[in-house]
C-alpha cells in the first residue's frame, strides 16, 4: 500500500496553563474580565475546556532551529534600510538565504516565506498540520494573584499597579493530532511559473549555467538529511541510500500537463524527515514559570488517503516504508 500521510496521536500531561489568551475575555471576545477590570489574563479556552494552541505547538516544536527566523521581517527579506538598526538582507542574497533555509529541516517541514519589494515570494508550504491540544482534566483556579515586574500602561511607561489576575490550572492532560503530507514534503519546487518557487538560484545574466550552484544546493541537503538519519538511529547503509534527484518532474494525476523543475526526495529521504518528526514529539515540552506540558505519548498511523483507516506502525529506522511517489521525471528530449 502506497502511504500517503503519516498521522501521529498525541497525549501529552503537565501543570498549569503555559499558553495563555492574553487579557481577552474567551467567553466574551472583549478585554478584561466581566467585573470589569483589564487587569487579568485567561487561559485559551473553547467551550470550558483549556487548549494549547497548534500556533504555541508549532513555535516550541521548531524553536531549536527558528531563533531568528521571526525577524525574516524586520530582517530585510523585504529589502528594509535599516533606518532603525535592523538586519538588512539585500535582495541579491536572497538565493543564498533561500537555499539554507531550504535544505533545513525547519524549511522542509516548517515551511517559510521569504518576501521582497518588486520581487516574487519564495516559499513552500509547510507539509505538518498539528491541531490544538485540548485538555481533558481539570477545572481553572480563577482569580489567582500574581505580579508582572514589568507591567506597562498605555503611554509605554511603567504600570505603578503590578498586580494582575490569571487563571491557572492544576494537573493537566491533553489529547491531539498531527499528520504530515507525503505529497508536500517530497519536491522543492524551483520553478516560479506556477508561483510557488521554494528555492531561488543566482539570476544574473551573466551566469547562464547555475548547474554548480544546484549541485551544491544537493549535496548540502544530503549532508543535512544524513545527519538527521543518523541522529534518528539509521544504520550507515541506510542512510547511504538517501538521496534527491534534480530534474524537471510533472505531477500525477494533474488536468493541465504542467512540468515543473525542482528536486524530488527518494523514499529513504523522507523516511529520515518521519523519523526525526517523531522524535521531535516524542520529546517535546514547553516549560514556564507556573507550568510545564511534556508529551506521554507519541503513536504513529500511516494512510493511503487521508479519508482511509490508518494502520499503525512502528517506526524502525531501518525499514523504510512504501512511500507514495506524486511525480513523474520528464525526460529532457533537446539535443544539446
């Protein structure tokens, strides 16, 4: 059976509220509580229940690898001045910053944007949908006191009243989801045709051929994919066998026949991004100063359709899967 998506159950348990709704009311949607004070802060809740929002999940799942890359915006990806002391990126090494980002696991799986004045955006769609984590014990302690040294009023100056209201939790236990699309993490489209170009190479006119800057682009993304493997537990010839292909490749199934030139990843490549998705969750926590969420547990299902019951599946590192291939290699017919 061709596996389309990998689907993880999550169950995670911890103490506390560690993603709050700021001072807006959950219940009302306005600031502050019903007594009419602002001074509080509310736990994210959804029909009495606390949640972790997928936003908050994804930002301390990646966090190792994206400090820094918050500030794409303030970066200069879109060719800011730097009047205000920023970091300026000029659009010229925008194909190098594309390709880092690109032959990284945050790139693969986070995905990213990369924006500029004038210029097409160079992104990829992240292939990880994580929902919110809705926890199932519990009742929150409202009214709790705390105190926030850094309190501002509305003029930016110090608050001369810290004091401030949360709600707060005591144990808590959390189900949720993930699943990672096949389809979207396979390819690393470099065409700008169709408008979604993950990855840009050097355009000046002067150097036509840009074959040794893709070749260099492909052995960094092995090196990259190799070290995941070997850090998930792949066995030296297992992860010998990863590898990507450059070429031009046209999606299965498509209406318009549309060739498009990018990379396309082999099954023991995606095998070692599965790998490390999983012990990303199987090790994942948030820690605050009033409480913690760790992950429990972590199960994995594959499907051929998303629709379709899963199987599941433990995951060696040695036993690849019979991933699902969404494209065809077009083979270059012009003489040279």
């Amino acid at each position: 059976m061709n596996i389309n998506y990998i689907e993880f159950s999550l169950q995670a348990s911890g103490f506390g509220c560690v993603n709050t709704n700021g001072n807006i009311n959950p219940y009302t949607g306005k600031q502050g509580g019903d007594d009419g004070f602002k001074n509080r802060i509310f736990a994210k809740q959804r029909n009495g229940k606390m949640y972790i929002s997928s936003n908050c999940i994804r930002g301390y799942f990646f966090e190792p690898d994206a400090k820094g890359m918050m500030l794409s915006n303030q970066g200069g990806y879109n060719n800011n001045k730097g009047d205000n002391g920023e970091l300026v990126i000029s659009s010229k090494d925008m194909p190098m910053i594309s390709q880092k980002i690109a032959s990284s696991y945050l790139g693969l799986i986070r995905g990213y944007m990369l924006t500029e004045k004038g210029g097409d955006a160079i992104k990829r769609n992240s292939p990880l949908m994580v929902t919110d984590w809705v926890n199932e014990n519990g009742e929150p302690n409202k009214n709790e006191v705390m105190v926030n040294h850094l309190a501002l009023d509305e003029d930016g100056k110090k608050e001369s009243n810290s004091l401030f209201y949360q709600d707060t939790w005591g144990d808590t236990l959390y189900h949720g989801m993930a699943v990672l699309s096949l389809e979207q993490m396979q390819f690393i489209e470099m065409d700008n045709r169709l408008g979604h170009q993950a990855v840009r190479f050097n355009q000046n006119p002067k150097k036509a051929k840009v074959n040794d800057d893709i070749e260099t682009f492909k052995t960094q993304l092995i090196y990259t994919l190799k070290a995941i493997g070997s850090r998930c537990g792949m066995a030296e010839e297992t992860y010998d066998e990863i590898n990507v292909t450059y070429g031009r490749f046209l999606k299965k199934d498509m209406l318009f026949a549309y060739p498009e030139e990018g990379i396309l990843l082999n099954n023991a490549a995606l095998h070692a991004l599965v790998l490390e998705t999983k012990r990303r969750f199987d090790t994942f926590s948030i820690i605050k100063s009033k409480g913690f969420v760790r992950t429990d547990k972590a199960t994995v299902s594959m499907r051929s359709t998303f629709t379709a019951e899963g199987f599941a599946q433990a995951l060696s590192p040695d036993v690849i899967p019979d991933y699902a291939c969404f494209y065809d290699a077009i083979e270059d017919n012009n003489e040279a």
